[in-house]
C-alpha cells in the first residue's frame, strides 16, 4: 500500500520508463462535478419516481412523459418520508410482529424476521430503500442469505427484491402489491430502473405491471446526462493520455464526457460498447486504436448490470 503520493507518481513514472502504459478505470465519481446525480440524491430522485409513477391518483406515466423535473429539496424530504412511512406499513406492523425494525432516528439500521418468523418470512424479508437506510445499516445474518439465494436461484439480479410469493390478502394486480414491489425495488438502483420500466398506465388511470419497456431506460440515462460538460478530472485525464501512453480507458459511465474532452484535446477515441445482446469487443481491435470501453453500454443500450 502506498501511504506517500510522491511514491505513487514514483511508481508511475517507473512504469512510464521501463515502456508501460496504463489503462485507467472511471467510475460514476469523475462526473459527479459535471452535475450527474449520483449518490444520495441518485436514490431520493428513483424514489420520488417510484412514488409519483405508483400513486393512485395523477400518476405520472413514464411511457408517454419524459422523467420527471428533479425535485426541490422539500419535496425530497417528503418522498424519504412517504419511503419511511410505506416501509412501515407493510414490514413494521405492530399487531402482527412478522419483522423486526431497529431505527436510528428516521432511517433504518436493521430488519430481521421475529423470533417467531415462518420459513416465508424468513425469505420475504426485504432490503430497506437506499435513501432511508441509516450509514451504519447491518444487512441480513449471512445464514438469511443463503436461504435467500437458494430459494431464489435462477432469477434475475434485478428480480430478487421481490417477494417470492403473495400474501394471503394480497393479489397481483392490487395497487398495494405493484407499491410493494416499487418500495422493495429501490433497495438497488438496477432493480428500480426494472421495476420502473415495468409500469404501465393504462387509459382508465390503472397502474399496473408489464413486460420492461427498455426505452424507459434509455431515456433515463438521457435525461441525466443531458447537457453536461467536461469537467476538470476529464480534461486531466485527456491530458495526461500521451504521457502516461493510455491506450484503453474503462469506464462504467454512460455519459459521452470523457470522449467529449478527449476531442477537445486533439485525440479522438474509439468507442466500444458492452451491450446487452452483444459480445466483449474484441482485444485486437481495441488495442489498434486510443479507445473507451463502455462497461455497461450506451446511452441508448444499458447494460447497467441486469
């Protein structure tokens, strides 16, 4: 582990002179100064989705509409607590006592069946959504988990939020069983974008839940990506790409930035895409050329880990 950074640019500069390159690796992080929601407010603006597309009246329909405008700051208050209070209507109710909630003031720190729980308790035990889980959450027992996963095995990473199977009050079609489904969903970010490219307004006002519409998706990632500018870390990186002989630059992004500040520096990169219904780009190509290598697709083919 390096604990000086002049022993790292040491390091970098020993590689560099003994005919290395490198090929760096941009996360989400590096687009963040450009304006990209990511992080909490990434979570709060997928639930105040999830709340405004499942509400049983004027719900926004996302087939029809683009994305919704990001809310204000209030508004936001009032989504994390309509996540808290729909939380607790269906997993802390107190006369049945199927699920223990351990709270740090109005986010969740621990869930687990009762002492008295059912095999389908046991499974149908949920994740909290991310933008009301306490920074200290303790996740399930690593036991919970492997009874999870083995009753669960076969299913998409995107499906296991959901519950397994109905409660006896419950049906399918109900609007408290498709709000469950969008409340469990937003433990993870790819199960939202699932789950919201699932609901579908029908002409009464119905909301219910049909085959993923990938253009929901597409969309998304548009919308938050729209009008966005090169930021310093992409003009560094474009900058130091002769020096430092980047060939490949990785990226889990989706927006356009860094091939963006990469053209405005005078060198143009290839673009390879890892998408849905294609294979990893082939190694020959991609070292013929600078190129980027789009992890998880494009803006308009996400891959985003399904």
């Amino acid at each position: 582990m390096l604990h000086d950074k002049n022993e790292f640019v040491k390091k970098v500069q020993a590689a560099i002179y003994s005919g290395c390159g490198m090929n760096p690796l941009v996360g989400s992080g590096a687009s963040a100064a450009s304006g990209i929601i990511m992080g909490l407010e990434f979570s709060d603006y997928l639930a105040y989705v999830v709340q405004q597309t499942v509400k049983s009246k004027n719900a926004w329909n996302l087939r029809k509409n683009d994305w919704p405008a990001s809310p204000t700051s209030e508004e936001y208050g009032h989504v994390r607590q309509w996540a808290l209070e729909t939380f607790q209507h269906f997993y802390d109710n107190k006369k049945e006592q199927v699920f223990h909630v351990e709270y740090d003031g109005n986010k969740i720190k621990r869930i687990q069946p009762a002492s008295n729980f059912s095999l389908s308790d046991h499974v149908n035990c949920p994740d909290p959504p991310a933008n009301i889980r306490s920074s200290d959450f303790v996740p399930f027992d690593p036991s919970q988990h492997h009874v999870n996963a083995t009753l669960r095995r076969g299913k998409r990473r995107t499906d296991r939020y959901e519950p397994l199977w109905l409660r006896p009050e419950q049906s399918p079609t109900s609007t408290d069983w498709i709000v469950e489904i969008g409340l469990r969903s937003l433990a993870d970010w790819r199960a939202t974008l699932r789950f919201l490219s699932r609901v579908k307004k029908e002409p009464n006002g119905r909301v219910i839940l049909s085959r993923p519409n990938r253009s929901v998706v597409d969309r998304f990632n548009t919308y938050i990506t729209a009008d966005r500018q090169p930021n310093l870390a992409h003009k560094m990186l474009a900058a130091l790409a002769r020096p430092l002989r980047m060939r490949t630059v990785l990226t889990t992004n989706f927006d356009t930035l860094i091939e963006e500040a990469f053209l405005q520096s005078g060198h143009f990169l290839k673009k390879f895409f890892v998408s849905l219904r294609g294979r990893l780009p082939d190694p020959f190509l991609v070292r013929a050329q600078p190129s980027v290598i789009k992890l998880h697709g494009e803006l308009l083919e996400t891959r985003a880990d399904y």
